[in-house]
C-alpha cells in the first residue's frame, strides 16, 4: 500500500532554533542589564538609561546625531524607496516639534523624528509582518536602540563611576607609564608646540569618532536589503559591546587622565601642575581623593578600542576605507594621549581589550572552536595581567623600563599576533557565502511523498 506523507521541513526548522535562542538570550540579557543600570543609577539620584531614552520620545534629545545615525542602521534593512519615506517621515516628525516648542519657547533640538520612525517600524515589524521579514525589521530596529541605548548607558556608567570612586590611582598609572617613555607627556608637548593645526585635527578626529564607525558599519551593511541577511559578524556588534563592558573596568580601576590628574584642568584636586612639561617623580603610589564630576574613564581608553575596532573592520574594505581605517586609528591614538586624556599604558590595554572582544563576538556567529577559546583566553590573560601590573608592580615597572617596556609591548604584540593568525585561518576556511547569516526561507508547501507500509 502507498501513501502519501508529508515533510515538515522539522530539519530546517531545527537548524534555525540555535540562533533563534541565541537571540532570544541576548535580548533578555541587555533588557535586564539595562534595568539593573537604571535601579543603580536612580539610587544615585540620577535618570538610567531606559528613562533617557523614554524622554526623548518627547522632549529635546539630547544628541540629534546620534538618533539619525541609530535610524541609519535601521534603514539597511529597507529598500531605497521605503528609506526615503522613512527619512521624510522623521524630518516630517522633527518639523512639528520644532514648531511646538519654538512657539512654547522650550529649549530646541531635533532628532524625535529618528526615534519615533525606528520604533514606528519595530511596532510595523510586530503588527503587519511575518516570518523571515518581521525578524529582519525587528533586527533592524533593534540595532538602531542599541546604537542609541548604548550611548545613554555609557553616559551612565560615567556619571556613576565619578559617584561611587571619591579616589583615582592615577599615581599608579602614571608611574607605570615610564616603562613606555611617558607617551602622553611628550605627545602633549608635541600637540602645544603644533597648536592650532593639530588641536584643530585631532580634535576633529577624537569627537567624531561614533560618525566615523557609523560609516564603517553603513558600509558593512550595505548589502543587506538586497540578501535580506546581515553579516555573521560586523562592526556595531563589537562596537556596542565594547561600550557596554569598557565602563565596568573603571570601576575596578578608576584613572581621570593626566590632564585632570597632573595638569591644570584638574584645579585644586591636581597631584601637582606637573603635565606635560615635567614628568612625575618616581615615588611610592596612593590613591588619591578627587572631585565627584569627572568620569573615571581612562582604564583601559575606549576611544583606542574603537579605533582598534574600526581599524580591524577596514582591512576588508575598499582601499580608501582601508585608508581611512588607519588614519582614524593613528589619529585618535595622538589626539587621546596629545590631549592628556590618557596615559600610554592605557592605550596597550585597550588594544588588547578590542581585540578580545571581537574574537568573542565573531566566535558567537562561527562557533567556539578551540582556536577561537585559546585567542579569547589570551586575550583576557594578558588583560588581567596588564591591570594587575599597573596597580601592584608600578614600582618596579619605572625602576626598569628597559625590562618592563619591551614586556607590555610583546604581551600586546602576541595578541595581536595570535588574532591575526587566527582570523585568517577563519576567513581561509570560510566563504563568502558563509561569512553571511543564513539567508531566511520561506514556508515551503508541503510536497507529498510515496512511502510504502
């Protein structure tokens, strides 16, 4: 006897639970962060990062920028015709309130329009969309509020840090940093003798460091309308990530900079006026008591990770973008220690910091392979050891900088080594095609098969 069975494409579906979970996870995990962020952050009397973010809904943003670039990130997911009406939309949007509280006399800026038309299309997502295309306009949106909610919580992360740390150990750091030659004190004096065409540049360089990963990922991106799919791994993962974790360690290693610490912008809580024309003396380390206003932000430097991470994502790029990926790092690495905001061994940490955290995130898309757990765990030993060594050997790092110096770069190098063989065993192995998510399919009918009983 023949009978007609049917397959339920069970093993398609089975593939795509994995990811579906791993989505599902992360979700849960940032929602819950975010909470906890926002319980810390009113016990400190101060708004989190969900009521930042619900305000703007309304009231005057604070950044407007940073809103369009979030609705940007959103429209990678539309057709140029639906981009366009999603833009007009949010400029429509922005119009109104301008007028509202031009005649209210509220204070004025714009951006409600990005962040009305990216929730508009996530609520578009789970209310006229299904399957495959619901999940890619969710995704959509959801990178566009992670760009603009990682930003309010690096905000707030940087207001509790000055909170809850009333001592720095820049001391430490900057006795440390003489195993390096006290990088930011001669960059400092480099950038005053070059002054204005350099503080022009740098500072240029140094502000619009997020306007310049947003075009890097734009370009990343560009593709993804067209195949319905974003890539396995791209830079705004490692950027939000490496936003969202950086801030952690200045609570456990809370640094203001040399500027604020040894320098005038410090005022009264200044160790001494001593950057960058004189370098600090070599004697024992203390914490020291300073003000509750300035951002404990300086271990390891963000900034160096971003650039570290726009860097690695340009080498994949078109020969500008390659270009412009190497400028933006040479460029921020002057402005952070020109300007006084970092010491040397601050920017070691953070390259080796971006680095791990991308092998993290490009491991989540390929699978922990046992090349990926060893880079990973490298990445995070020679971090922990570099921490530990600027707070307990700082000392014996100044005594000896022909020993110590050459130690912290070849830590860093081996990393860097480890990551670029690595990655390039990964992009041997894998093919275009496969650097991609898998493309969604849809629902197929039900084909009848003959089975015999």
């Amino acid at each position: 006897m023949i009978r007609a069975s049917r397959t339920d494409g069970g093993t398609a579906s089975a593939g795509r639970r994995p990811r579906a979970l791993l989505w599902a996870t992360a979700g849960i995990a940032t929602l819950a962060f975010l909470v906890t962020l926002e319980i810390v952050a009113r016990g400190y009397g101060l708004p989190g990062p969900i009521t930042d973010l619900t305000r703007e809904v309304v009231f005057a943003p604070e950044s407007g920028p940073l809103l369009y670039a979030g609705l940007a990130l959103t429209l990678v997911v539309l057709t140029w015709r639906r981009r366009l009406i999603a833009v007009g939309a949010a400029v429509g949007i922005d119009l109104v309130f301008w007028l509202v509280r031009w005649i209210a006399g509220a204070s004025m800026n714009f951006g409600n329009g990005a962040l009305w038309v990216i929730l508009g299309l996530a609520v578009v997502a789970l209310t006229r969309r299904t399957g495959p295309e619901r999940t890619l306009l969710l995704k959509g949106s959801g990178l566009g509020l992670l760009l603009v909610a990682g930003h309010k919580t690096g905000d707030t992360w940087l207001v509790i840090t000055s909170r809850t740390r009333p001592t720095v150990l820049d001391p430490y750091v900057a006795i440390a940093d003489h195993a390096l030659g006290d990088p930011s004190w001669l960059a400092g004096r480099v950038v005053e003798a070059t002054d204005p065409i350099s503080t022009h540049l740098l500072g240029a360089v140094y502000g619009q460091l997020p306007l310049a990963a947003a075009v890097f990922a734009l370009y990343q991106l560009r593709h993804v309308a067209i195949e319905r799919r974003f890539p396995q791994h791209h830079l705004v993962r490692t950027f939000l990530v490496i936003g969202l974790l950086g801030p952690a360690i200045y609570m456990i290693f809370p640094v203001v900079g040399p500027v604020y610490a040894f320098g005038l912008d410090g005022g009264s809580w200044a160790v001494a006026n001593l950057w960058p024309h004189t370098t600090p003396p070599i004697t024992a380390p203390y914490p020291v008591p300073f003000d509750g206003i300035t951002p404990r932000n300086c271990m390891p430097s963000l900034h160096t990770a971003w650039a570290t991470a726009i860097f690695v994502h340009s080498r994949k790029g078109s020969r500008p973008m390659r270009w412009i990926g190497a400028f933006w790092l040479i460029g921020t690495l002057t402005a952070t220690l020109g300007f006084g905001y970092h010491y040397g061994v601050d920017l070691v940490a953070g390259v080796v910091f971006a680095l791990t955290i991308d092998a993290a995130m490009r491991s989540l898309g390929r699978g922990w392979e046992p090349a990926a757990v060893r880079l990973i765990g490298l990445g995070t030993t020679v971090f922990a050891a570099l921490l530990l060594s600027y707070r307990y050997l700082p000392m014996e790092m100044a005594r000896y900088p022909w020993v110590w110096g050459p130690l912290l770069i070849l830590a860093m190098a081996s990393v860097i080594h480890t990551y670029v063989r690595t990655t390039r065993r990964w992009d041997l192995k894998t093919s275009p095609e496969e650097q991609q998510e898998p493309r969604p399919e849809l629902p197929q009918p039900a084909q009848p098969q003959p089975e015999l009983v």
